[in-house]
C-alpha cells in the first residue's frame, strides 16, 4: 500500500464527531501473501492427484471379521480395525512435515462394507435392481458430481471411475466385489433394512425415500460425523497411557454386572494395538525413504518423521509439532473407523496452544514455521475424502468432508478464547487457502477487535472462510437442549462446529504441560446431527397440493387427504400433518438403524476419545458420551415453501387472481418453461420458454410477484416465521434412540438442489428442477429486491437459537469491501447482523461475471473456491446445479 | 418558505434506496436517490433520476410487444413501433397517472420513481440503522437532492431528531436558500465541483458553474460540519492540469484541504438504452490508476488530501 499522507497535518477545523482523520492514500487492489515454498509444493501435488480408492483396508478388515465367527461383535470390530490398520501401506512423501494419511495414496481413500455394500455392487449385480426398488438409488440419480479438478469422471486405462469420483485400479476391483459380497445381509444398511420394515407404515417410508422427499438414511451412509472430535485422551495420556487405562478398568469391571464394559475396555485396547503398528509402519517406511535419500536436509527430515512417530507410538507429546502430528493421526484414525463426513477438529488453536506457547517461550518454535506447519496441516486436511455413496457424496457433501476449524468463542471462565496461535491459524488459511480445514469464527463481542478484523481480511481474500457464528446464540441453543443432561453456561462455552454448521456440545478436559492444568476444549457428544435427514419442504407441498401424490412420477406417496383445499388455513394444516407423517416414520426407521449400527458395527476410536467413554465404559451409541441428546430433524428449502405459501395465500384466497385449479395446470404446465431436467439449467434465469409460454406469462408473474421472504415484507416474513416457530417445537414430539426429544436442524448442505431437481415448479413462480434457495434464510436468488438489510431484517424475524442453526449465504463484490476502511465496515455489518441474534452469515467475495467465465473455463480456475451452503469448494469440482446456483444468488454490488 | 412544523408530512419522490453503501460518507449508510436535477451532465451514471417524478425504463430485449401498455396509456403517448415501444419522454415523464407497465408480464416496461412518505421512508432508516454498525448514516443523493426541498428538509430533520449522521451530496447548483434550510440537520456535504470553466461547464451540464462555486464559498464559510469537494474525472474534459490548477487556487481560497476524486466510469450507459435516450460519455476514456496517482500527486505536492473512489477515508 502507498501512503501518501503527510501525517504532520493538523485536523482540519471543519471535521465533526463522525470525521476521523484519513489515514493512508490510494490502495492499490489487496495482494495476499504467498504460502511457504513447501507448503505450496505439497498444495501443487494434491491439485494434480485424483481421489484414489484402494481395497487394503476392507479386505483385511473384511477377513479379521469372517475369522471371528461368533465373537462378540465390539471385538470382532475392534479386531477387524486392527488389521485393517496393521496392513495399510504405508506413504511418506518428499517435504512432508506432518506424516500418515488414510490409505496407500496421496488423496486415498476405501470403500467400507461394512456399512453398506450394495452401491459396490451394483455394477455387477442384480443386488443393484433390489435396491432400487427399495428406493434408495434415486438420490443417486439426482445428483450431477462435479466434471473436474480431482475427480476420475471417467473409467481410463487401467483406472475404474467409481461414483464419478474414486479411481480403482482395475485389478483391485474383483476384491472389492468379492469383499462387498461377503456383508451381503450382514451389513448395517443390510440388518438394519430388515427391521425397519417392521415400523408400520414403512410403505410410507419407501415411497418418501423414492420421492426423494428425504434424502438419505443416516444410519448407515454417515453414522459418524458432524461433531466435534476430543484429542484430549492421547494428549494428555499418550497411547500406551489410555491402554493403561483400559487395562486398569477392565479389571475393575470383569464379572461385574454391566459387562458390556468389559468388552469395551478390551476392545479398545485391540483398537490401539492396531493403531501403533499403523504408525510404527509409517516411521519404518520413513527410516528406508532416509536411507534411500541423497538430499541431507529431507533425509534428516525423513529421520526426524521416523524418530517422532516412535514417540507418538506410545508416548504423549512434549513439543507443538509433536502434539500437532499426534492430532493427525488420530483424527485420521476416526476417519478410518466408519464412512464419515464432517469430522470437524473444533477449537484447535485452543488445545495447542499451550504447547506452542511452551515451544515459543523455550524459543525452539518461531512464528514463521508455525505458518508453514499450518499450512501444511491445511493441504493435510485437503486430502481428505470420504468414500460414500454418489448421492451423499455428490448431492450433499459436494465432496467436502466438513473439516470444521473453530477459533475465537469464550474460555471456561468466560473471557476471550482467542489467541495468538489463532491468529497464525487465520494468517495460515490465508496465505495457503485450501478449502479444508474450513473456519468457523465463534464471535462474541468479548472478542478483540483485531481479532477480529483479522477474520474479516480472510474472508476478503475469497475463499468464503472464515463463516460468522454466533457464540451467544449457541449457548442459548445448547443449554436448552443439554440442561437436562447437567450442562451449565461453563460448559455451554466449549462448543464448537461439528461438521459444516452444527452446534456441538464440548467439554473443557484438564490438560497438564509443565505443571500447569489447562482446560481444553473438544467435543462430547456423538454425531450431532442423525436422524431424519433432509426433508424436501416444497416436495411435501407438492403432495398436499396433489392430494398425497409425487406429481413427477405420479406415485402415490401419503394417504390422499382427500379435502377440499379452499382456504389458506386448510392447506396449512394439511401441509403440517403430512410433514409430521414424514418425521414419524422417518424417526423410528432411522432409530432402528442406528440402533443396528450400534450393535453390530460400534465405533472405538471415536467412542475412545470421547468424554466420558473411557470413564464410564460405554460407548458413543450407549450414551458413554457426557451429551446423548443429538438426534435432528433437517430439513430443505424452508425460503421456497414460504415464498410458496405466501404466493398461494395472495393470489388464490386473499386477492383472487386465479383458482386453485389454475394455479395447479400451472405449476404441472411448468408456467410455459421447459423442464431442467431436459435443458441442463437449473438456475431460475437460464430457463427455456416452451411454445405456448404466453400463456402462462400473466400467472407467472403474479407467483413471483407474490410477497417474498428477504424482503422486510411482513406479509412474507410472517408465514416464514410460523413456519420456524412451530417446526422447531413440533421436533421435539418425537423421540430419538436414546429417549430423548428431537431438535430441528437448518442446514441444505448441496441437498437443495439434487431436491429442487425432481420437485415441479412451485407457487412462487420457481420452475420445475430449478434448485431451492440454499441454506435456511438465504432469499431466493433474485428474489431479495430491496438490499441486504431488508434481508437481514427478514432472516432475523425469528429466534436463530430455537433450532441447531440457520444459515445464510451472501455474495459479496469485491468492491463492496475493498482497502482498510471496507474492511471495518465489512465487520460493523457483519456484527451487526449478529448482534440482531442471527445464528450464521457467510460470504463469497466474488465477482458473477468470474463465474460464468470459469464455468466456461475450468481449467483456467482449478485454484478459484466458492462458499456453497456451510463450507468452501473447489469451484470445478461442484456440480452444475449448485454451480448455476451459486452464479444467480444476489449479488450485492455497489460502485464509487 | 417556513418549513420549521415539527410534523413530518410530507411526501417525495425517490428512484432508489440502498443499503450497505459504503463509499458516500461514514460507516455503512443507507442511501437515498432522490428524483430531479438541475443539470444534465453527460457523463450522468443515474440518468432516471434527472426527471423530477417518474421515468419509463424499457427493455427492448424483454418485449414481446403484446400492446397491453399501449391500451393501458392514459395520454394516448405510447405507440408501438415495428413491435417495439417508443416511448415520449416529454409526456411520460410529467404523467399523473402512469399505470401502463402494471400489466407487462416480463417485466419489459417499468416504471422508476416513486412516491413516499417521509414517516414511511423513516421507518426503513431505522430498520437499516439496526445494520449500520458504529459511524453509520443516511445519505440523501439523486439527481439533487435539495431541489424536492421540503422532503429533504423533513428528512434530515427527523434523522437528526433521531441521532442520526446525515449527509448529501450535492451538485451545488441550487438556490442558497435551499442550503440554508437543511444545513442545521446536516452533519456532512459531498459537494459536487465538474468543471471550473463557466462555458465549458454549461456545454458538458446544461448550466453554469457560477452559482455552484458561491454556494461552494457560502457553505465553506458557513456549514459548520464537514464539506468534502468532490471531482468526477472525466478525461479530455476536466483533467487538464489548467482546470486542476483552478481546483488547487480555488480550495485554498475557500480553506479546503481535501478532495474526493470520483473517477468517469460507464456502468449507467444501459440506463440510457432503457430510456431511450443516447449516452454521450462513450468517447471519454476510464481514468487510468497512473493517471490517477499523478493527480494525486498533483493535489498533495498543494497540501490536499487527494482520495480516489470509494478509497476515502472516513
């Protein structure tokens, strides 16, 4: 920046109270600092790697199960681990300063069966046409996977496309088909099918599933995930300590009633084994890649890798950079354990710190190397990929794995939390911006200013990251859910993100360096957000507008309801018992899934780490964690039903525009467009007109002229807010596994458009295909006509903290937000609109023009990240649907 | 005129709101256009705002030519040529009653201006205030904003009344009057300065810049908040180092060490297309950043502090 100003000038006479002094001359456009050379060689090597799958892992794990017919399944799985653990290959690479990854490949990753083997199998097999009946394919077919960056689109040479993203060599893929078949009827999706059908009304349910009224069964897609992970245990005790643990309380517990402890403890134990020839594999394989390294700087390097691992084999940590790789490893390991997505490391810069404090107070650590392990910690946490299903995959993770870095929020004693390794987490993410870790900043208006203005210059550089969350209206949030399981405003505070935008209840765990005791932050609560997943509210619309049916297939999903729909009151009634209908039966099958998974596919190492597992002996899916009350309801596109509603209200029943049969031939005649489905657009303003479009041109425009939710409009805002209010507490009429009452969840992830792609055009004037609006209180894309604070009025028109989260996504132009003083105002705004008791607000500080231009172009932006619903993405490796989407949200531009 | 009421009844005439508007004064404000000017520069970037009321806005690609604002026309001016609308300005501008667009279902035809109250307009300041963050505000811009002088009056009075930083950006060339009645609810003025030449300035803006630099003494002398001279560098037109010389003597004369540059840019051309009007600025060229930091250097080497754009800081 050039400063031209002569700063010996006195204040002019004439400034008033609001006129500060200028500071600084013309600013050229903010360059954003470069990484470190290692970390950006490691940045080039993963953007030049597709996602390689590999069958090691399955295979010995699938072997260790079969060889223990009979076993008791905890140890049957904890064994399986183990071997599965004790075979990877192991994969160091050159300047790596953090070691261990998944699988044998950079950006590997493996199927797991064991959760559920039919979409394996589908190629080869019938099975596929069996489980296409039970209707859980069709989200697959919904969904569009990005074309580009790392993913194997195509099937080439000796490479199998699988999902259109995973890559398996050829030969490997008879063992995998091999492998899948032996979970035949065992797998947890396989057991836990059996019994859910017996919930009454489970036709009901597969229809729903067909319909893509819901989106997934979470019980066996994602069992884990979307929480916050615990490093306290192997920090504070070291591995072979937690065995020591396990070993002490096992004897305390054999023969004692509640056995089940038992086999935990000893489950464990078999667990960690696993873990530690795993890791003592990788520090052998860094001993040979040192004997074969010429180069003395990376042999050292490979030395120093080999010597840490050994430690960590069974020792705590004492340095930073122990602690950091410690921190990997097991938040590798978890990942290993189940098909999970949205693992979120929580408030690491708080955990650390006392190590990197330590380090920089002995003076072995400086603050430039602390960026450079960061930032290779970002590419670290980049590479990972989540093998699933193509529709959870593709249609709701886009391919993020939700890898949630928290900083900011409050200590236990309620002051400030963040810190100057925080700080070096922000400088990190900006210099090296990868879409993962992604950063949530916990705001409280305890936080430092500079802190804070911090956070805002790395939301400028782009990369949607750091999302703006409110530390306030979690605790609300979590102490109305958690009181009944004892927390209190203390513990309230160790929240953090799990996943892409869940509150997560914490704990504040001792941790000991040097004497002193720390209270450190981690998560202690399973999955926060199973259960009914996704509910398409304008498809449930739908079905009450053509008495029960999906309109697009023409399949019966509910009971026709068979009434004459000639009030407003009438269609909101019905619109609310088919949607609890859904949850009802979603509820209980979701139950018996997870309750399967529990008992045939328990989770260790994840359970290990919990607070209070190891204490109580039980684990996550036996209420060992200190928070069991995490069971949801999510929901998607809550904006289009009340635009929708708002619309059928105006035009049908207040003012009388049209019929509702009209309306109805309407939104069947798609108002005169062509279907999505057939051009390949899915955004509202790329839509193609069919020949008798005039038709329907003057009921087209009364529906999008109709009240629209963002617009401060009361008229809108008030059938959004009954909306909010009385789904928030219809959840907790319904109770999860654990007896206890569910809460309802906010979030659309991708879900909004593989959702909006087989709903029909909806009464406000949205077209058939046409993705939702995303998130929970982001306008329709083009709807919000009268500025952001119109829209932050309309988002806020409700209390955020009755349900898990809301989010709201704004494009910004750079413009808006440009030099030093765009960056203070960035933040009033932002402040602003928390303060006002909003939840959550990200942005895309990017220009539309750009996105047209590299959706043209891929190759030209293989580097260009977008904030899509609650994470950031690589912009060539969305979808087309959410990719048209993200082009027409509102762009708010303001020039000199 | 007396416009000292405390009632608040007025109504004017305004083309747009905008929140979060960061570059015309302090803090994030909200802005207010409001309609009617008294010049007409040729380089305008709001030209429907020149029209005192209303100003028809058409989008020949969004026609279908269905005819329904022709039958809707109350003045029998409308008139459908080739399928495509012509639309006399002179008649549809000064309309009582314009209502031919409500019928147009692509949204071809609208209708920019509109009437509001000043409690109705001050209900929507106080829903933005609640986003603005510390050193926010309401801008009062245009057109010129003091030419609906009673409504620019009560405004700045009411937001005054309520505490809150008010500014306009003026284009000067006003009676004194007008500056006299608001100047006690104001806080802030942008004041507009095109050229320093009296002819040349009524080539390029209908008028003469005569009145314009006595309001610009008056104000200096009087307005006891902050006064901001702002150019709009339009090069080939006012960027000769002559007519920035003629700046420099003149903020001396006056006591003004402070200059906002706002340099040509050509986002409003397809305003004029849609009024049907044709845009003369296309010959001039975008400043470029070089150019631009000469003339800082230019203002600073003078002892003013030169800001570009929405670089200003507040």
């Amino acid at each position: 920046m050039e400063n031209n100003h002569k700063s010996s000038e006195v204040l002019p006479d004439n400034y008033n109270y609001y006129g500060t002094r200028p500071q600084g001359g013309f600013q050229d456009r903010e360059v954003k600092k470069p990484p470190s050379i290692r970390a950006e060689k490691a940045r080039t090597m993963y953007l030049e790697t597709k996602s390689s799958a590999s069958v090691e892992f399955p295979y010995w794990y699938t072997r260790r199960w079969e060889e223990l017919e009979g076993e008791i399944p905890i140890i049957r799985r904890a064994e399986a681990l183990k071997s599965g653990f004790a075979h990877l290959t192991p994969a160091v690479l050159p300047g790596e300063l953090l070691a261990m990854r998944k699988a044998n490949y950079l950006r590997g990753s493996y199927p797991m069966p064991w959760l559920s083997e039919a979409f394996f199998l589908s190629k080869e097999d019938d099975l596929y046409k069996e489980a296409q009946k039970a209707g859980k394919a069709s989200a697959d077919e919904a969904t569009t996977m990005g074309q580009g960056g790392g993913n194997v689109t195509e099937s080439s040479g000796n490479v199998i496309s699988i999902a259109g993203k995973f890559g398996l060599r050829k030969e490997e893929m008879p063992i995998l088909i091999k492998t899948a078949k032996r979970w035949l009827n065992r797998s947890v999706d396989d057991v836990g099918h059996k019994y859910e059908q017996l919930v009454p009304g489970y036709d009901t349910k597969e229809e729903i599933m067909r319909a893509v009224i819901c989106m997934f069964d979470s019980g066996y897609t994602l069992p884990q995930g979307r929480e916050v992970i615990n490093y306290y245990y192997p920090l504070q005790y070291g591995i072979e300590g937690i065995k020591k643990i396990c070993r002490e309380n096992q004897a305390n517990v054999a023969g004692f009633p509640e056995m089940d402890r038992l086999y935990f403890y000893k489950g464990v134990h078999t667990m960690l084994e696993g873990l530690q020839t795993w890791i003592l594999n990788y520090s052998k394989e860094a001993h040979l890649m040192a004997s074969l390294e010429n180069d003395q700087v990376q042999k050292s390097e490979y030395l120093e890798i080999a010597d840490r691992l050994e430690r960590l084999s069974e020792s705590r940590p004492d340095t930073f950079h122990d602690a950091l790789q410690l921190v990997w490893i097991f938040h590798v390991a978890v990942l290993n354990e189940d098909a999970i997505s949205g693992l979120s490391p929580g408030r690491l810069g708080q955990v650390l710190y006392p190590y990197w404090k330590q380090d920089m107070n002995k003076g072995i650590l400086t603050r430039e190397k602390t960026i450079e392990l960061l930032e290779c910690m970002r590419v670290k946490f980049t590479e990972i990929d989540c093998f699933a299903s193509m529709g959870v995959v593709g249609g709701v993770l886009s391919g993020n794995t939700f890898n949630n870095l928290c900083i900011g929020g409050l200590d236990k004693e309620g002051n400030s939390a963040a810190n100057e390794l925080e700080m070096l987490i922000l400088e990190s993410a900006i210099s090296c911006d990868t879409p993962q870790p992604t950063l949530s900043l916990l705001f409280d208006e305890k936080l430092p200013e500079e802190f804070l203005l911090k956070g805002v210059e790395c939301t400028k550089i782009g990369t949607g990251y750091p999302a703006w969350v409110n530390n306030r209206v979690a605790m609300e949030f979590l102490l109305n859910n958690f009181r009944k399981e004892g927390m209190q405003s203390e513990e309230a505070r160790a929240w953090a993100i799990g996943g892409c935008l869940e509150t997560s209840p914490g704990s504040w765990m001792p941790l000991e360096l040097n004497g002193e005791t720390y209270f450190i932050p981690g998560g202690s609560a399973p999955a926060t957000s199973v259960g009914v997943h996704f509910i398409s509210l304008p498809k449930v619309l739908e079905a009450v507008l053509f008495d029960g049916l999906d309109k697009r297939t023409g399949r019966r999903v509910y009971p026709p309801h068979g009434v004459e729909l000639d009030t407003y009151e009438k269609i909101w009634t019905i619109f609310k018992h088919y949607f609890s209908l859904t949850v009802e039966v979603l509820t209980l099958t979701n139950n018996i899934q997870h309750d399967i998974w529990g008992k045939v596919s328990p989770s260790l190492i994840n359970s290990m780490l919990k607070p209070d597992c190891l204490a109580t002996g039980k684990d996550i899916s036996h209420k060992g964690s200190r928070y069991n009350r995490t069971f949801n309801v999510e929901i998607c596109g809550g904006v289009n039903l009340a635009n929708s509603l708002s619309s059928l209200k105006k035009n049908v029943f207040d003012e009388k525009t049209m019929t509702l049969d009209v309306l109805r031939t309407a939104i069947e005649s798609n108002f005169g467009y062509l279907s999505a489905l057939d051009t390949g657009a899915y955004s509202l303003t790329d839509q193609v007109k069919s020949a008798d479009y005039k038709a329907w041109l003057r009921i087209h425009k009364l529906c999008l002229d109709a009240p629209k939710y963002g617009n401060d409009d009361k008229y809108a805002d008030d059938i959004f807010r009954e909306w909010q209010l009385w789904f928030s507490k219809m959840c907790e009429n319904y109770k999860s596994l654990y007896d206890e009452p569910l809460y309802s969840c906010q979030i659309s992830v991708s879900t909004h458009a593989p959702m909006g792609a087989v709903t029909l055009a909806t009464p406000d004037g949205r077209l058939c295909g046409t993705t939702f609006a995303d998130g929970s209180v982001s306008a329709y894309p083009g709807s919000d006509k009268n500025g952001p604070y119109a829209l932050f009025n309309s988002a806020t028109c409700y209390n955020h903290a009755l349900s898990q989260n809301s989010q709201l996504n704004m494009k910004i132009h750079p413009s808006v937000v440009m030099g030093r003083e765009g960056s203070r105002k960035f933040l009033e705004m932002i402040k602003a609109y928390l303060r006002k008791g909003a939840f959550h607000a990200q942005f895309n500080i990017v220009d539309s023009r750009m996105l047209r231009d590299a959706q043209k172009n891929p190759a030209d932006y293989r580097g260009l990240m977008v904030r899509v619903a609650g994470f950031t993405q690589y912009w060539v490796e969305l979808g087309k649907q959410i990719q048209d989407e993200v082009i027409a949200r509102t762009e708010y531009e303001q020039l000199g | 005129m007396t416009l000292k009421t405390n009632r608040y009844d007025s109504k004017g005439y305004l083309f747009d709101i905008q929140g979060l508007s960061v570059h015309d004064g302090p803090g994030c404000r909200t802005l207010i256009f409001l309609c009617g000017c008294t010049l007409n520069c040729f380089w305008c970037s709001n030209p429907e705002g020149i029209s005192p009321k209303h100003s028809l806005i058409y989008a020949n690609e969004k026609c279908l030519g269905c005819g329904n604002c022709v039958s809707l026309c109350t003045q029998n001016a409308l008139m459908l040529v080739d399928g495509k609308l012509k639309i006399p300005g002179e008649i549809c501008h000064t309309c009582d009653s314009p209502n031919c667009f409500t019928e147009c279902y692509t949204n071809a035809l609208r209708l920019s201006g509109y009437e509001i109250s000043v409690e109705k307009l001050y209900e929507i300041i106080q829903r933005d205030r609640q986003f603005w963050g510390l050193n926010g505000g309401v801008t009062l811009t245009g057109g010129e904003p003091l030419l609906q002088l009673e409504f620019a009056h009560d405004i700045l009075r009411r937001c005054h009344e309520g505490y809150i930083h008010t500014a306009i950006e003026t284009c000067g060339n006003i009676p004194w009057k007008n500056f006299q009645e608001v100047i006690p609810n104001l806080d802030w003025i942008f004041f507009d300065l095109k050229h320093m030449d009296n002819f040349r300035h009524k080539e390029a803006t209908g008028s003469g810049n005569l009145l314009i630099l006595e309001n610009l003494a008056r104000l200096s002398k009087e307005f006891q908040g902050r006064l901001i001279v702002r150019l709009p560098l339009i090069p080939g037109f006012n960027d000769s180092d002559e007519n920035l010389n003629s700046v420099i003597s003149l903020l001396k004369k006056i006591g003004r060490n402070e200059i906002n540059i706002l340099p040509l840019h050509h986002l409003g051309r397809e305003k004029y297309q849609m009024l049907q009007r044709d845009y003369q600025g296309n010959g001039y060229p975008i400043p470029s950043n070089e150019k631009l930091k000469d003339i800082q250097k230019l203002f600073e080497a003078s002892g003013v502090d030169c800001f570009i754009g929405g670089e200003t800081p507040f």
